[in-house]
C-alpha cells in the first residue's frame, strides 16, 4: 500500500494535441515512399495530487520521409530519417522498420518491429527498439470501402536507452477512421503514453490525435 | 465495393432460399457493388465449410461457391492449374481454393443440401494465389473449367495500409 502511495505521489500527467499530416507516394517495382509532418502542442500538466497548470504551449514539429520496398505479397522493410525542431534545437533521428500486415477474414492486423538512433548536440544519443500491433477494423462489412468508419486500435512497446538510462514506455491508441475515399483517410482519437514507471516516476501522456492519411 | 446489408433489406425470393436450407449457423448477409453490377451474397458456414451464394440484385440465385482444400482437388487438375500459373509466374502459392457451381435453382438448392455432387451443374474452380514476378509480387484470382482449363484472371487489388504501418 505504501509502495502504491508513493508511486501515485511521483506521477505526472500532460494533456495535449498531435496532429499529423502522412503523404504516401507509391514507385515503381514495390517502392514507396512516407513522408510525414506531427506536431505537438500541450494544453496542461500536473500532477495527480492536484497541481495543475493549463496553458497552450507549442512543443514540437516532427518531419520524416521513410523509403520502403515491399518484400512479401503483406511485407515491407523500410528506412528513413526524421528531423525534430524542437525550442530551436535539432535531433536527427534514424529508422529502419518491417511491417507485416495480416488480412484476417475481418480485419487487419499490422505488426511494426522496428529501431531507431536519435542524435543531437545537447543529448546523449538515444536508441529505442519498439514493437507495435495494429488492428482496422471495419464497422460496415468485411472490409473498410470507401465512405466507411472503422475501429482503429494501436498497443506500441518502446524500449529506450540513453547513456546508462533504460526505460519503457507503452502506448494504447484507439482510434476512430473514416476512409473518404481509399487514398485518404481521417483518423481521430486518444494517444496514451505511459513511461517512467519503472522508476517510479511515472508519467501519463494524453494527446488528442488528428490523423490525416494521403496517397499520391 | 462490400457492404453489410440487413436481413429486412435483402430481396424475399434470397431470403426465401437461404432460410429453406434451415442453416444452423448465422448466415451473413452482403451487397456487392462493382462498376458495372450489384450483387447480393450470402455467407455462412456448413458442415465445416465456407459456403458463399450469390445472388443478382432481385434475388435470383447466380452461383454456390465453397471452399475447399487444395489437396482434394484430382491430380490431373492440380497440374494442369500448377502448369498454368508456372507460365504466368516465377513464383506461385495458392492460398484458396473454391468450387464454384452454377445452373437450374432447384439443382443448386439440392447440392446446397445434400452436399453430394449433381451433374447437371456446371463447375469451376476458383483459385486465389499469391504470385511472384521479377518485379513485384501480387494476389490473383483465377478461374479454371472442372477439367482445369484456364478461363480467366485478374489481380485482387489490396487495401492500402499506410495508415497501419506508420
């Protein structure tokens, strides 16, 4: 009970948006290409004791493009970069990804195992190895056709080192899609972040998200 | 284009059908839009097996499709299939295999409940197999006469899952 206590005296919380912006282009012979801007902005933190402070402040812009080629008939490796601005700071982050989605008979299901190295002037390096489960799943039909909604629902596990810093954060994202046409999709929902927890600093993350997915 | 359909919304003469088959399992009902034509499908399980009946927008019966497992499928049919698909592919792995039958409804209800082979049906195979060219790999479904003769082929065109991978 003490120990409990005490975690729950340790944990913080934020609340914010993060909304993002993913173009898709497909190439020739299996490639294709992602390119991605997120944005995140914070609307209030606090702890769970019961100080608070709520003000917008805008955090960061994140802008990838990843490269991939499909390996399989539900495969694809990938590899790309991604720069963050962050208060007028630069972390230069490099990722490499496979993703295996399965077409189950009603819906789909995306495994994402992937790594990644950031690089700044003012951090030690950081390297995460992460693992994501995605499921659609349609809300009319077998499948999600044009002018659908569906049920989307991400479960991500990062692991991370820094220095001689390890931690893990877990991410649980339900979302709701509507597919307006099958190369554009809009997504909106929860993105919950937990990590710190295992030394007992726990943080809670809450972010609001606005997915805009297009295919050129 | 597949979208759920209600059982009130689905055409008497299909309904009718389907509930003269007295199935145990729950049949799951579909509209099938395509560019050209609508169609209306019926889904459900029996005796262990995928049954799909497809009916045209009225409610007339237009095929009975089941799945089957590939192995059961007679030797020289196998390999007039396996021979077809080497000369359009490097590479091949069938992934399902469905016999398809068409004729008279009275025919077609009887096969659907007896299960036994009619004669006067006509029947095709319907495979689905992933392939393999030199440049990409893709899902295809073709159709094969009861004696394994190509008739047709097209390429199932997948889903996007951008929104799933990043």
């Amino acid at each position: 009970m003490l120990i409990i206590n005490s975690a729950s005296a340790q944990s913080r919380y934020q609340i914010g948006l993060l909304p993002s912006i993913n173009l898709n282009y497909k190439l020739e012979n299996d490639w294709s290409l992602n390119s991605k801007i997120e944005s995140r902005q914070l609307l209030r933190t606090g702890d769970f004791n019961g100080i608070a402070e709520s003000k917008y402040t805008y955090v960061l812009t994140d802008f990838s493009m990843v490269t991939a080629k499909k390996v399989g008939l539900n495969s694809r490796v990938a590899g790309g970069y991604l720069i963050r601005v962050r208060e007028e700071k630069l972390f230069h982050r490099f990722i490499q990804q496979y993703n295996v989605v399965q077409r189950l008979a009603v819906f789909r299901l995306a495994h994402r195992f992937a790594s990644d190295q950031t690089f700044s002037l003012d951090e030690k390096p950081e390297f995460r190895l992460r693992y994501r489960i995605a499921s659609e799943v349609p809300l009319n039909g077998e499948s999600v056709d044009p002018k659908e909604f569906y049920f989307k629902f991400n479960n991500e596990y990062l692991n991370s080192w820094q220095d001689s810093d390890y931690d893990l954060e877990i991410r649980f994202v339900p979302l709701l899609g509507y597919n307006l046409k099958n190369n554009n999709k809009i997504e909106m929902g929860l993105d919950y972040r937990v990590n710190s927890f295992l030394n007992n600093n726990t943080r809670h993350s809450f972010w609001v998200n606005l997915n805009w997915f297009i295919e050129l | 284009m597949e979208s759920r359909l209600k059982q009130n919304d689905v055409p008497s003469n299909a309904l009718n059908f389907i509930d003269s088959l007295s199935l145990k399992n729950k049949v799951k009902w579909y509209l099938e839009e395509g560019i050209e034509r609508k169609s209306i499908e019926a889904k459900f399980k029996r005796s262990g097996k995928k049954h799909s009946v497809e009916f045209d927008i009225l409610g007339n019966i237009e095929d009975v499709e089941i799945e089957i497992n590939w192995d059961v499928l007679q030797t020289p049919i196998k390999d007039s299939i396996k021979k077809h698909l080497q000369k359009d592919f490097k590479k091949h792995k069938i992934v399902k295999t469905q016999i398809q039958y068409t004729g008279n409804q009275m025919l077609l209800f009887i096969k659907l409940l007896s299960g036994e082979p009619t004669e006067d049906l006509t029947v095709k195979y319907e495979i689905i197999a992933k392939c393999r060219s030199e440049k990409s790999t893709g899902l295809f479904e073709y159709l094969f006469t009861n004696k394994g003769q190509f008739i047709l082929a097209s390429q199932i065109l997948l889903k996007p899952s951008y929104h799933l991978e990043y």
